[in-house]
C-alpha cells in the first residue's frame, strides 16, 4: 500500500519552487530521497549513488532525462532509475497535483497505523 506525502506546498513555496534540471535532498518518512524537476515534471528516486554512495541531491543534477552523480557523473534514468553503466536505483511515484508536489512511499500494512 502506497501512502502519499506532499513535499511541495504550491501555496507555500510558489508555483515553481524548484528549478529545472536540478536534483535535491529530502528525507521523507525515514527515507533518503533525491527529488528531481526536468521539463519533464518532478520525479523521485533513492538518495544514494549504489556505486560511490554520494547523496545524489549534494551536487547532482539532471541532463536529459537523467539523474547525473556528484562523485563519478554515473548517470541513472529519472523514471526507472536504470543507471547507463547497468546498476539501477530505486524509483518512486511522484504526483503534480493542483496544491503541490507528492511522492509515494510504499509502506506494509502494520506501519499505516
């Protein structure tokens, strides 16, 4: 079960609050997440490059349509998280919705309560 968590408040941080092909940090329910904007739309994936073990959002940033490495510039899709040299990083649903930015986090059903 997926439960949806707002990271953007449209009222709050205005309509653009982050800008394009940029990538940041954000700590969501426990989880280290990289929070992604192309032209695209938003998308969210794990904070941790499986190769060098930088937090993607210290440095990172997007290039077509993929999240590029602050350590090594190894390069991961922002929609799978399928990395160029084969190792892939988790993916997460991301939502623009009319109030703000939302990304699912899956969560089993004894941690909803």
């Amino acid at each position: 079960m997926q439960r949806w968590y707002k990271v953007y408040d449209f009222a709050k941080h205005g309509a653009e609050p982050q800008r394009i092909n940029t990538a940041r940090s954000i700590d969501i329910d426990g989880k280290h997440l990289c929070l992604t904007r192309t032209e695209e739309g938003y998308f969210a994936l794990e904070d941790r490059c499986p190769h060098a073990g930088a937090r993607f959002g210290m440095g990172g940033y997007c290039e077509d349509m993929q999240l590029v490495c602050p350590v090594h510039r190894y390069r991961y899709n922002v929609k799978t998280g399928q990395g160029k040299q084969g190792d892939y990083v988790q993916s997460y649903a991301t939502e623009t919705r009319e109030d703000g930015v939302y990304v699912a986090i899956e969560k089993k059903w004894w941690q909803l309560f």
